[in-house]
C-alpha cells in the first residue's frame, strides 16, 4: 500500500462516477446523489473522520456538537456528518468551518443542511450538503456519538474509509478494500478512454458502446 498522501492523490486524480462503477464491479455500495458542493467545484478525498446527531429538547450544554471531534481530525481527514437527512436545520455553520480549516482538513460531507456557506468560500473549505438552511443546531441538535460508525444516506460509513467527493457524486470506500477498487477504478478509466477515442474517430455509437465492451468482459 501507498502511503496515506499519495493513496488519497491517486482517488482525487479520478471522479465519484468512476469510483462508483469500480464499486460496482467489486460488489460494494456505488456513489450517491443529492450532496452536492455548497460552492464552486471541488474534489476532495480523504479519511472519513464521523460524527452523529440526534435531535434534542433544551439548550446545549458545554462544548458545541462537533468541535472535539474537529479538534482531533487532521490533514488526511474529512468530516462525515450524519444527520438523517435533515434539511431543516444546520449541522454545519461558519465557525466549525473556520476551525476545520486551521486543522486543515479537507472538507465535509454531511447528511443534513449546512449554513454560512460564504465563509467557506472564502476560506475555500469545500463543504457537501443536502441543503442549506440559515437554522441553528443549537436547542435542536446534540452530538450522538463520534468517531464511530455513521450512516451518510444509504451507506455505512466506518471511520477510516477513504470519502471521495466532487459534482458529481459522493463515494464510500471502505479502508480494507481501497486498493482493490482503486485498481479497479483505473481500468474503469482507462475502458472508458478507450471507448470515447473510438467515438472521437468516428466509431458508431451503438459499436462502440457495446454492453459487454462496457463491462470489460471482451478483448479490446
């Protein structure tokens, strides 16, 4: 195995829809819609650090949801919020933000709404969410459990699996299988390169885009 850095350059180097056929073909959960970047385009992979939320009644009390989890997360990490889809208040805000930023982590999935988009782009702190409400967690919102496993829509998240993320689609490998699917992934790729130089050349569709062809299963 590569080391972590490289291992997360080589994902950031393809995209979800890639990564997910390779899913596919490995017999894993493929990639999901409806968490799209909150600005810009950005691409971010790395080590699911997980947090879950629960609903509460009443004012918090002591450190606000996420920030011890923010404050042992680190350079190779992103944040996986989960929060059930919820679209009707934040769980993530401008101030977590800025304090994921100095920790330089990579950006934030969260199943749920988030607010203060503007200060992440300014930042340029990539943030992927189901929605954006102006709502605070606070009296609302309560830190279940952190650093366990999550679900991010209809997938598992265990911490540690490698998060893929850009405008496509966000991607769940998990740790143990990451160099099976990421070798996957590049003969995905290179199929796929393959099948659109043969349309650029004037291939007929319909020949170049056989079903078997696409799954790799004939002689190129």
């Amino acid at each position: 195995m590569t080391g972590n850095a490289d291992l997360l350059e080589q994902f950031t180097a393809l995209d979800s829809a890639t990564v997910s056929d390779a899913l596919d073909n490995c017999g894993l959960p493929p990639g999901q819609g409806g968490l799209p970047p909150m600005w810009g385009r950005p691409r971010i992979a790395g080590f699911a650090a997980t947090v879950e939320l629960e609903p509460t009644a009443g004012v918090h009390a002591g450190a606000h949801i996420l920030t011890d989890a923010i404050a042992v997360a680190g350079a190779e990490n992103i944040m996986v919020i989960a929060n059930a889809g919820r679209t009707d208040v934040s769980s993530w805000g401008g101030i977590v933000s800025v304090g994921a930023a100095l920790r330089s982590i990579r950006g934030v999935v969260t199943d749920g709404a988030c607010r203060d988009v503007d200060q992440a782009r300014e930042l340029g702190f990539p943030v992927f969410a189901r929605a954006q409400a102006p709502v605070t967690a606070r009296g609302r919102l309560r830190q279940k459990s952190a650093g366990g496993p999550v679900r991010l829509g209809d997938v598992m998240v265990e911490p540690g699996d490698v998060v893929m993320a850009d405008e496509g689609g966000v991607v769940v490998v998990p740790r143990e299988r990451v160099a099976e699917v990421l070798a996957e992934a590049r003969r995905v790729r290179a199929r796929e390169a393959r099948i659109e130089a043969d349309v650029r050349a004037g291939t007929p569709l319909p020949q170049a885009m056989r079903d078997a062809r696409l799954a790799g299963v004939e002689k190129q």
